[in-house]
C-alpha cells in the first residue's frame, strides 16, 4: 500500500477511542465452538486490536498484523487492559512475504482495503498461512453495502461476492458461505444495517 493509505488510516485511527469498538466482531465470536486453546492464529489487518484480542482471550497463541502504528499502539493497550498477550507486527499484507503453514487459524474481518489488484496475492497469502486442516474466518461488505452506507469502501471493486469468494478458495476441503443483511454495531466505523457475506472453510 501507498503512503496515502498509511496516512489515511493513520488519520482515521488518530481519534480517541477505538474507532471499531472494543468488543470482537459478531461473526468471529459466533466461531468459537470451532476455536482450540493453543491453537496458532493470524488477524490480518487486526487495527486496533479487537478481534485479536478475543482470540487471545480464546487460548490461542495470536499474531495481529496491521499497516498503522497509531492502530496497533490501540492494539497493545487493549491486550493490556484484558490481560492477554498477543504478538503485534506491522505488515502491508498487500505485498508481505506470507508465512508458510503457520497457522491454526486465519481470521481476516473486513480486509477490504485491498484493490482488484492485489486481492489475489492476498488471498493466496491467507491460504499459504494456513496449515493443512486450518481454518479461515473471514467476513466481509457485499457490493448491497455501497446502498446502506454503514461503514466498507465506497468502491464496489473492493467488495465481495459469493462467486468471488468460491473462485479464490475452490481448494478447499470445505467452505461455507453465507449472505446476509443485517444491522451490527462495531464502534462507530461500523454501525447499521449492512449486506454482508461470511466465510467459513478448511484447508
């Protein structure tokens, strides 16, 4: 990513308080009966923390990686205040040289900074991260969200559908994917009925 994108999220996470809330994202914390205490996990473009966070709080063993300092900075005091330990590294996953089969658990919540461009590379990441039998959590805006405008990219290209979805982890032993529209409320970055598509699947 760009120094424009550095500054613009730097910018967006200068504000006090936490932009996406304290609390983990609704979808990741429905997973947890699929959550192991030991396990390895990787949260991509984890901001300020709060889903890594949970996973800490889980037993797992948690790398969180981000592009902006002032994010992780929110990152570290959050593990501080809920007693838990969590490795944070600052990373451009767009261009990071993944880890190979590294990980229980890949959990990437609203990663959708990416362009068109640079998603294959990402995904491609998320898979190599894994290792055989892991598991991946990702939800994410479907191009609907561009009408509720709650929170996401304001470029549909950034958005996902099932069929993009289907065509970038057809790999894998299983993958369950779910559309739906509902109302979350994620600090105020997030807030309001949204179109929104998960993804559950295993290596």
């Amino acid at each position: 990513m760009s120094n424009s994108d550095l500054a613009h999220w730097q910018a967006r996470f200068t504000a006090p308080g936490y932009l996406f809330g304290m609390q983990p994202n609704a979808f990741l914390k429905s997973q947890t009966p699929l959550l192991r205490k030991g396990q390895t996990a990787l949260c991509v473009g984890d901001g300020e923390g709060r889903n890594g966070v949970f996973l800490a709080e889980q037993g797992l063993d948690v790398l969180s990686v981000d592009f902006s300092p002032l994010a992780q900075d929110k990152a570290r005091s959050l593990a501080k205040l809920r007693k838990v330990s969590m490795r944070v590294e600052q990373e451009d996953v767009t261009a990071w040289e993944w880890p190979k089969e590294k990980f229980d658990v890949v959990a990437a919540i609203f990663v959708q900074f990416a362009t068109p461009e640079q998603r294959p590379r990402m995904f491609a990441g998320m898979k190599q991260a894994l290792k055989r039998g892991g598991l991946l959590l990702m939800q994410g805006y479907r191009p609907k969200q561009l009408d509720y405008k709650t929170g996401g990219p304001k470029n549909a290209e950034q958005l996902y559908t099932r069929e993009m979805l289907e065509r970038a982890f057809a790999d894998f032993a299983t993958l369950d994917i779910k559309e739906h529209d509902s109302v979350i409320t994620e600090g105020t970055g997030h807030v309001g009925m949204s179109a929104l598509i998960d993804l559950v699947g295993r290596k």
